[in-house]
C-alpha cells in the first residue's frame, strides 16, 4: 500500500489550489494513532501475523501514525463555478443552500475503512485487516449504498449526520469573500431516535440495521470474516490482496447467502457483458427466495480494465456519464495498489471516499451504538490522470421498468466514448455455459479492451486487479 500524502505537500499530480478543507472529524483521537500490531508487511510484502516484539510494536506504531495520521490532515478545495456531479445529483456549491443539500448527501454515504480489534480471522491471528483489506472495504461500501437505496426512501440522508453543523467548505473564488459568507457557523443539536417522528424513526432503525450487516463481527452477513470466507473459494485468503473484480463475485455470494434481503440479487458482468435475458431469470427467481415478490431488484456490478497501465483518456467521458446516472451507486476503484470509492466528480477531479483509516472496531451489542464512524463529513478529490484503469462499476434497479431504463440509459451514457469499443456492452440472451447465476462461479480470467498501440506495452503489475489483456 502507498502511504498517503502528507498535509504539508500537495499529492503528485495534484495543483496546491487544489488542496482542501480540514476532514474526518467524525474519527476518534483514539483513530489518529491506530495500534495495529496484529500484522507487519516486510519489504517484500509478506504478511507476518502474530504478537510482535515490543520493538517492533513501536516501529509498527510509529508506522501507523505517519500513514494514517498524517493523512487525515488533508485538504481539498472545490471550484466556485463548477457543479459538483455525485451519484446522479449536481450540486452547485455558489448557493448556500445547494451546498448544505451537498454536505447532506454526501456525509449520508456509507464509510467504511479499516478497523482493529475485532475477533480474529478464521485459521489466522489477524485482527485488523490494514494494510490489505482496502478493495474489501470499498467493495462493501458499494454495496452499503445499494442497500440504502434498496431499503430506504428515495432522497434518503441521514438525520442524525448534522447534530454538529458547520459552513467550511472551502471554494476556489477569484475574488475577496464576502464578509460573513464563508465564516463558519457552529450550532449544537441533540437528537435520538426516541425523539424523531415515527416514519424517520423507521427510517433510522433501517440505516442501523444496514450498518450492523457490516460490522466486524463473523456473524455479519457482509462482515470482512464473512467476505474473506467468501474468498477462499477464488484461491484467496486473509493478508492477500483482493482485486475489484473478485470482490464484485464476493458480494455477489455474500447477498445470495444472505437471508436478511431475499428481494435483491446481484448480477456480476462477464467478460464486460451484461447479458439481459439472465439479469431477468435472475431478477424473476422470487419463489427460491422465500418472497412473493414477482420481481427482485437487482444490483449490477460490472468488472472493467480501462487502458494498459494507465487510464485511458479517452474513457473519462464515460466515467463522467455514468457517474451522472441516477441508477449509479458508484465505482470499486481507487489508484494503484491503493483502493477508493468514487461517488462522483468535479472537473478533471474524482470525488472519493478513502478505506485507508484504521478505526476501532464497534460493539454493535450495545444499544444505540455509536454511527459516526461509519460516515465520513467531508469528501475528497484525485485528479482522473491518477485512476487505475481496473474497476468495478456498480448500477441498481429496484424494479423491472427501473432495470429497462437503466438499460437504456446507460447505453446512452457509453455511447458518447470516441473509443471503438465501449467500456461494456449489453446482449439479449445468456451467457456462456459454466457461469452460474446463483452459484459459486469466479471468474478465471477478466477481459478488456486496449488500443492496438497499448497491447506490446501493457502492463498490469501495479494494478488493483490482474486481467487478461486481450
């Protein structure tokens, strides 16, 4: 793992303006120093687990603190005149009142990062998973957003997110602030779900619900020992690195085993495919399910490769697009070796959120256990230049007439790519033999698209995933 930037240095092809606001309030001080000394990585990144010396707790410790600590200490600026474009919303930060609609939306999207403490990995001594498990934790966000969306209102934020409001987002302007504009405003409020009405009371009993089905507990159904038992069936194990494309078959497992949702299936892309007439006998399954729902809504994640070793530019139009997309609910992404959530964009720059904070784990046994963890106030942004070309991008339709229009529009989104090929494509009818929609089929080998020009040079070591480059 690359450790992150320092605040006193702005991040490699990244301008100073472009350098932002004091985040991460919501993390402990507890958090700006984790102790994870259930793992070290040598230099040739071996995992060795177990109880280490004393010195080398101190040198794990110190480790911890730079990459970590430094970290949260990061900033970003966002452009006065430039809508900010987030999982289908635009959102023009000059109004105030645009920018609040911002900040709620963007603190209500699911964070989750590392953790330590929880009990340990089954067959190892491992209990944290920093330092390896970032593609797990951004996989799991993705699918956090789909279940909010699955089982919440549409427009849904989190209510309790603005117990502490503040007014600091930093914009780029070309001229002197207007007095009292961009001063800060503080305001405490105190809220509990007993004093909430009932439906937001409902509302935020089912986000709580939503978050405990991730906790690092190896009863949670979308846990990191849950998904690492998944993974062992694609030849992986706990300390290895997991790429976006087997973690999109994790999950995919992992909803399928689950009997907290039987309304909602995940369709796994293959060869960058979406073979419609599966999705459907996928989506039609209800009676296996247990539920007289004629139809399941569907989360689809899609494995691609964009370029050889680098991001192709010619794709970022299509990035844009479909990051503009209501149905969207965001990317497996992040630069090499170095996992991210992209929830949206601004300009040339990728709106994130980062896995790379190793928290405490949370007690969910307790009754109202704290959420603030679990939601990150403000986002981030990287330069589209510095994105691994693999990825897994993630679409969710409630419904039959909602998975027909995602269809179309997405089709509509890729069109636009001056490439020959799109980034993926959609069929009428099945896919090849052998892929199962309900089983336990991994893919052996990833496909993707490279210009003839890339094919002798490419070169997929740094990547997030290893692909076949056809």
């Amino acid at each position: 793992m690359n450790p992150s930037c320092s605040s006193s240095s702005p991040c490699e092809g990244q301008s100073t303006e472009e350098n932002i606001i004091d985040d991460w309030l919501h993390l402990s001080a507890e958090s700006i120093a984790p102790q994870c000394f259930d793992e070290f990585k040598d230099d040739q990144g071996r995992v060795e687990m177990g109880k280490p010396s004393p010195f080398k707790s101190k040198l794990i410790s110190a480790w911890n603190s730079v990459k970590y600590g430094w970290s949260l200490k990061q900033k970003s600026r966002f452009k006065k005149g430039s809508p900010v474009t987030m999982l289908g919303q635009s959102y023009f930060l000059s109004n105030q009142v645009e920018r609040e609609r911002f900040r709620r939306s963007f603190s209500s999207l699911p964070w989750l990062t590392y953790r330590r403490g929880f009990l340990p990995l089954s067959g190892t001594a491992l209990t944290t998973d920093g330092g390896w498990g970032c593609v797990l934790r951004t996989g799991q966000m993705l699918l956090a957003q789909g279940l909010l969306l699955h089982l919440l209102p549409s427009g849904w934020t989190w209510s309790l997110s603005h117990h502490r409001v503040r007014d600091d987002i930093d914009l780029q302007v070309s001229r002197p602030v207007e007095s009292g504009w961009m001063a800060p405003r503080r305001r405490g409020r105190k809220m509990s779900l007993a004093s909430l009405p009932d439906t937001q009371a409902q509302q935020e009993a089912t986000h709580r619900r939503v978050v405990s089905w991730f906790v690092d507990n190896p009863t949670a159904p979308f846990g990191v020992h849950q998904l690492v038992e998944l993974g062992k069936s694609s030849g992986k194990k706990a300390g290895d690195w997991y790429g976006p494309a087997i973690v999109a078959h994790m999950l995919r497992k992992a909803v399928a085993a689950s009997v907290d949702i039987p309304t909602l299936a995940v369709y796994v892309a293959q060869d960058c495919t979406i073979y419609k007439e599966d999705v459907r006998a996928l989506c039609e399954r209800s009676g296996s399910r247990g539920t007289s729902q004629p139809w399941r809504s569907v989360i689809i994640l899609v494995p691609v490769r964009l370029g050889g070793q680098d991001l192709n530019p010619n794709y970022i139009a299509c990035v844009k697009n479909l990051l503009a997309l209501e149905c969207c609910i965001g990317i497996i992404g992040g630069k090499p070796k170095h996992s991210l959530f992209f929830v949206g964009f601004q300009d040339d720059h990728l709106l994130y959120l980062d896995p790379h904070y190793c928290q405490p784990v949370v007690d969910i046994t307790q009754e109202d256990f704290p959420l603030e963890s679990f939601h990150c106030k403000y986002p981030r942004k990287m330069g589209f230049n510095r994105m691994d070309p693999s990825c897994t991008f993630g679409f969710y339709a409630k419904g039959q007439k909602d998975f027909e229009s995602l269809c179309s529009t997405v089709i509509a989104a890729l069109s636009t790519s001056p490439e020959q090929y799109p980034m993926f494509t959609f069929t009428e009818g099945h896919s090849a033999p052998g892929w199962e929609l309900g089983g336990n089929a991994t893919p052996t080998n990833i496909t993707c698209i490279v210009r003839k020009e890339q094919r002798s040079r490419a070169n997929t070591t740094n990547s997030i995933d290893e692909f076949v480059l056809l």
